[in-house]
C-alpha cells in the first residue's frame, strides 16, 4: 500500500483534519454522561450502547457498499464495527462503577494499541515521535492512578477491549478502506457493531429494552446525536487524511473533556494531576506524525 508523510506543520488539510478528529473526541467525551444517566434510569448497557449505534445506522445504512469490489473492505469495517460494539459494553461497565477519570484513564490506552496495530497490520514503525506521543497519552493516564477507590482489576480487564477494538478501528478506517467513501465506511461499521451486540440483545429482557420514559428516550436522542452520529460522520472523513498516530493522538483530547465532564457533572476532584493529563495528551498531538495513507486517486 502506497503510503507518503505530511509535514506536521506544512499541510492545511492535517491541521484541519487533526481539529475535526479534536472535536469529535470532545463528543466522544460526552458519553459517560449520557451513559451514566441512562443507567440510573435502569436501561441495560447492551441496550445503551445498541441504541447508539442504532441511531446512526437508520441514517447511513442506506449507503452500505453491496458492489462487488467493495465487499471485501466493506467485510473488513464490518468486522471491525463487531468488535467496537462488543468492547464498547465493557466501557459502560467501567463508567457505571469508577469514576469517569478512571474510565478515561483505561480508555485513553487506545492510542498505543492503534500504533501497535498500524505496525503490525501496515508495516508503519512507529519511530521516535510515534512512541513519544504514545508514552506521553499513557503517562498522562498513569498520573491518573494511584491512591484509593480505584476500580475493581476485574472491571478493568474487561473494560480493556474496548480501547483494543477501537485502535484497530482507527487502523482500519484511516488505512484499509482506500476504496470506500465515508458514509459506505460508517454504514458498514454500524452494522458491524449492531451485529455484534445482537447475541447480548436477544439475551435481555424485552421490557428492558423498550423505554416507557420520554427522559429515556430524550437522552438516547442525545447520546445517537451527539457522541455517535454527528462525530462519526466527521471522523471518517478525517482520519484518512492523517493516519492512525496522529488519528488516535488529536482523539486523546476525549480524555480533558472526560476529566472535566467528571468535575463539572458529577463533583469528581480536580487536582494538579487533572492538570497536568491534558496538557501531555495535548502534547501528544503535537509530537504525533501525520501520514496520508490513501491511495492516489485514479486518473
């Protein structure tokens, strides 16, 4: 696969690209407390995270790529659409027991895992400003731990998949899908992950997953909306432009906006180590290469 490096500081289309990726983490951020509300309000995480994806699908499954060509890389966002889906709920288990900083803290290791993935499945070496931004994010996450009241290790190791699944989706939608267009990636991926959590779906009780509540339904309005569709739709036409370090580091910004959700929504302490985690995530962006991985278009 044709690959090519942008100067970090040459190409308008990186910087805008890396603050559309930047603003899409600030609504990913959001989620906890959408997600948090939804919980007290008894609906089940397959469900919430069912209901967020399924949003989306009802907007962009009518762009599912069916032609022949496009089958193969549509099968490979469609797989990758199942396992975010699945990793997803071990996320919303996190956010219901630990703090929303915790939450972060474990997620925001979804970078390193989409450097890794972009080495194995691309043959991208991270090189020295790849694993500076890297071991910047997960030093911003380790200023995080410590103390008492951490999550349950338990909890954590099933929360760990979901920043795994999600770094290999950075890789795949910023690197294996040159033929398909943004919403044909998105469509595919939805189905992906509605697929994935259908098992969990059949599992649970009917009446549980059919809200009688219009709050219910108000904030899974918000949730579809604004941390799913509007901030996916942006994401895919962005991340191409960019490659997976620079993808999965300007996403890194979810975790400040995590923090503050936390402190603002749910009275979560502020300390200098709250400070000082978004400040080397923020680094992180900037230390990040940017590579364009698409293939040139056809003359």
């Amino acid at each position: 696969m044709h690959t090519r490096s942008i100067p970090a500081a040459g190409s308008p289309h990186a910087l805008t690209a890396t603050l559309a990726i930047a603003f899409t983490a600030l609504c990913f951020g959001l989620v906890p407390g959408f997600a948090r509300q939804l919980q007290a309000l008894g609906l089940p995480d397959a469900a919430i995270a069912f209901y967020r994806y399924a949003f989306s699908a009802l907007v962009v499954l009518p762009f599912l790529p069916l032609a022949r060509g496009k089958r193969r890389q549509a099968a490979a966002m469609f797989g990758a659409g199942v396992l975010m889906g699945l990793g997803w709920v071990g996320y919303l288990q996190l956010v219901g027991t630990a703090s929303i900083a915790a939450a972060g803290v474990i997620y925001m290791s979804y970078p390193l895992f989409a450097i890794l993935f972009a080495w194995l499945l691309l043959g991208l070496r991270p090189g020295l400003r790849g694993w500076a931004a890297g071991a910047a994010i997960l030093t911003a996450a380790a200023a995080m731990t410590g103390g008492t009241g951490g999550p349950d290790p338990r909890t954590i190791l099933l929360a760990l998949p979901a920043p795994a699944t999600f770094g290999l989706g950075i890789v795949v939608i910023s690197a294996l899908l040159p033929d398909l267009r943004p919403l044909e990636r998105l469509a595919a991926g939805l189905l992906g992950s509605m697929t994935g959590l259908a098992p969990l779906i059949l599992a649970t009780q009917p009446a549980a997953l059919i809200p009688t509540d219009g709050t219910v339904w108000i904030h899974l309005l918000g949730l579809g909306l604004v941390t799913a569709l509007l901030p996916q739709l942006l994401y895919v036409l962005a991340a191409p432009h960019v490659g997976p370090a620079r993808t999965a580091a300007a996403g890194a910004v979810e975790l400040p906006v995590m923090i503050g959700l936390g402190w603002l929504a749910f009275g979560e302490a502020l300390g200098p180590r709250e400070v000082v985690a978004p400040g080397l995530v923020l680094a992180a962006v900037a230390l990040a290469p940017a590579i364009d991985t698409r293939r040139p278009a056809p003359r």
